[in-house]
C-alpha cells in the first residue's frame, strides 16, 4: 500500500496530482510500484498554464521523467489517472522518447488494462470526444460568462461528475438539470455540428461547464484568469 505521504515526499509535481499518484501505485503490482517509489532514478515533473518556465534541481541522476500537463487536473479524477497510470506503463514497457505511434499507445493501453485500471481508460476514451466536440468550448465560455451564483448552484454536481466511475449515468442527471436546448437555444451558431451528433454536442457542453467548475474550486480566485488553459484542453497522452 502506497502511502500519499511516501508520494509527497518522492515527488516534485504539482501537489494537486498526488492523490492520483498514490491511485495509480496502489494499483499496479506490488514489486512495480514499491520500485518506483524506492527507484531514485524516477521522476514525476508538471507544469502549470500560468508558468513560462521551470527549474529542477534533483540529488540523483534521472533517469525516467513523466511530465504531467497541469490543464488534465481539470478533468475528471479517473481521466487524471488514466494519463498517469498510461505513462507508468509506457516506462515499464520500455517506449523510449515521445513517439506518436498507434501501436505503442495501444500496447501502453492493453498494459493499463492488464493491471486492472478498466475505469481509467473508459472514463478516458467516453471523455476525449467530449473535449474534441465544439460543444465543450461552448459550455466553457457559457459558464465564464454566468453570474458566479448560478456557477454556485452547480457545484452541487461537481464531485459525482468529477468522482463517477460511470459518466453515462451522471450526464444524463446532468443534461436533464441543464436542459441544454433551452439555456443556448437549439439554433446556436454551431448548428452544423449538432445536427449530426447533437447528443455528444449537448454531453459535451456540460462536460465543459463542469472542467471549468473544477478549475474554479482548484484555482480559487484567480481561476478567471486560468480558464484559457481549459480552452486548450488536451487530447491525448
Ligand atoms: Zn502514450
């Protein structure tokens, strides 16, 4: 059992991924993690949208780094998880250096699955056309614009969105609570895109208000000023 204070002395990343962290070494066999966490060598780095640079200073030669885009906090807990949990096993598989080959992201994947993070790819996989649908830019910038109070009322939303080990069922509460049609009207300047896959459009409009709730409660104050980095949400890892 790994514990999060091994995590946070071990780690340099953003505190805010540790929970993740721990998540995921729980998760993979035993002799795997207790190596990792031991393995000096190793290192997991992020960044954040507001930093233009960072500097490390490491008492061992690394030799395995992970860097972790900061925006993926944003997204749901198991997404965050899939990312790490995809990594790790990148490094255990020995994929050396970034490479955009289908056949090495698949391997990375049928790894995450073999240890057992079925959730984490799922929540992953349901979730990535979301943030590639226009829809998502939509309710993004729908929700900057509201009136912080009406933003209030959602939150009641936001752990069960961000915690569901099933979307499917959480989206349909929250479709039915939003009632998309009626707050952007079905005649929406993005019409082309609806018209074939208006259901995705629609998931993916919550989904955007929703990274931009957990922004909010992550960034405190300043989270106006972060929400462009939800506007570049990532694809893919
Ligand atoms: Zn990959």
């Amino acid at each position: 059992m790994i514990d999060i204070k091994q995590v946070a002395t071990r780690f340099v990343c953003d505190e805010r991924f540790f929970i993740a962290i721990s998540h995921v070494l729980d998760g993979i066999p035993q002799n795997i993690s207790e190596r990792l966490i031991n393995r000096q060598t190793f290192q997991i780095i992020s960044m954040r949208e507001e930093e233009a640079g960072l500097c490390f200073e490491f008492l061992h030669k690394i030799k395995h780094l992970i860097l972790l885009n900061g925006r993926i906090l944003y997204q749901p807990f198991y997404y965050i998880t899939h990312i790490i949990a995809h990594e790790i096993a990148h490094m255990i598989l020995k994929h050396e250096g970034p490479k955009n080959d289908p056949a090495i992201e698949k391997e990375a994947d049928d790894q995450e699955l073999k240890w057992g993070f079925e959730f984490e790819y799922h929540t992953y996989s349901n979730i990535k056309p979301l943030i590639e649908n226009p829809g998502c830019k939509v309710g993004e910038f729908w929700a900057i614009q509201i009136p912080e109070v009406a933003l209030d009322n959602l939150n009641t939303h936001l752990k069960a969105w961000d915690w569901a080990r099933h979307h499917e069922t959480v989206f349909k509460q929250l479709l039915k609570d939003l009632d998309v049609s009626t707050i952007i009207g079905k005649g929406y300047v993005l019409k082309a895109e609806r018209e074939n896959d208006e259901y995705t459009f629609d998931k993916a409009f919550v989904h955007g208000i929703m990274a931009l709730l957990k922004c909010r409660l992550l960034d405190g104050p300043d989270w106006k000023e972060k929400y462009g980095a939800l506007l570049r949400a990532p694809s893919a890892p």
